[in-house]
C-alpha cells in the first residue's frame, strides 16, 4: 500500500487526543488536484463540521497554481464536502453531539488509485497539563533511545 502525502496536521496530535480514525473521499473542483499534486495545501487550522448532514472540511488551505486561471478558481479556504459511508456519517455525528469529541483532518494524501483522501479522526481535546506529560514522555523516550545506541 504505498500513498502519497500531501500534507499532515501535525498539530492535531498536540492539541488532541485520537480516539478513532476515518479515511474519506474530498469533494473537488477546477484545478484543485493539480495544486494538490504540486502539495499546495496546508491542514494546519483546518476542522470538520456538519452542515445539513453532510460533512464538510473547513479552513483548509488549498493554494491556487500559477498556471490556472483565477475567475473559475474557487476560494483557497472554502468549504469542501467529505465523502463518507452513512453508517461513518451517523457513527461520527453520534460521537460528535454526544460525548463532545470533534472531528479533526490528520493527514490528507493520494492513494493506490490515486484518488485523494483525507485522514480525519474523532478526537478529545486535551488539557495543557496532559500537553506537558506527552512532551515529558517523548522527551524521556527519546533520551532513552539515545543512551541505547551509545550503549552499544
């Protein structure tokens, strides 16, 4: 399975607890995928919200190319639709509304069959004393590893 990333949210990790992942299908328009193909794109404040329904990737930055013509490109942070299985959409909007977790965009790439997709998980958001513990932890794992390699 080899796929190509185009770009991560590395702050997810930081800000949220991942409790489930999703792979989903992403609606685009014009020449979007070529920007995406030249990885014009940034999930950095990106989000997911529920609109009449559907979900919808919010705030992601998809950059235009030099190359295309600007009065048919769209706006570089509009809304654009997530393409799901109901059963995904109804578990999510579930997990969403009742237990107060969010939906957030981890990773967006193209796969195998090089369609793009974007990797969004339900996600708890987390405390800044748990922020400083999982940079405690990965401070002390990583001095660990260290002192290993110079062991040997």
């Amino acid at each position: 399975m080899s796929i190509n990333i185009i770009a991560k949210n590395k702050k997810a990790y930081h800000d949220y607890e991942i409790l489930e992942k999703f792979e989903a299908g992403i609606v685009l328009q014009g020449a979007e995928v070529k920007a995406l193909r030249a990885k014009r794109a940034n999930l950095a404040d990106a989000f997911c919200r529920f609109i009449k329904g559907e979900l919808h990737l919010m705030n992601a930055h998809v950059a235009h190319l030099e190359t295309t013509n600007r009065n048919y490109s769209r706006d570089t942070r509009s809304p654009r639709k997530l393409l799901l299985h109901k059963k995904e959409i109804n578990k999510l909007f579930l997990k969403v509304s009742k237990d107060g977790n969010t939906i957030v965009p981890l990773m967006l790439y193209f796969n195998e069959r090089n369609f793009v997709k974007v990797s969004i998980a339900i996600a708890k958001g987390k405390q800044l004393h748990d922020k400083r513990e999982t940079l405690k932890r990965r401070t002390q794992l990583r001095e660990a590893q260290q002192a290993m390699k110079n062991y040997k």
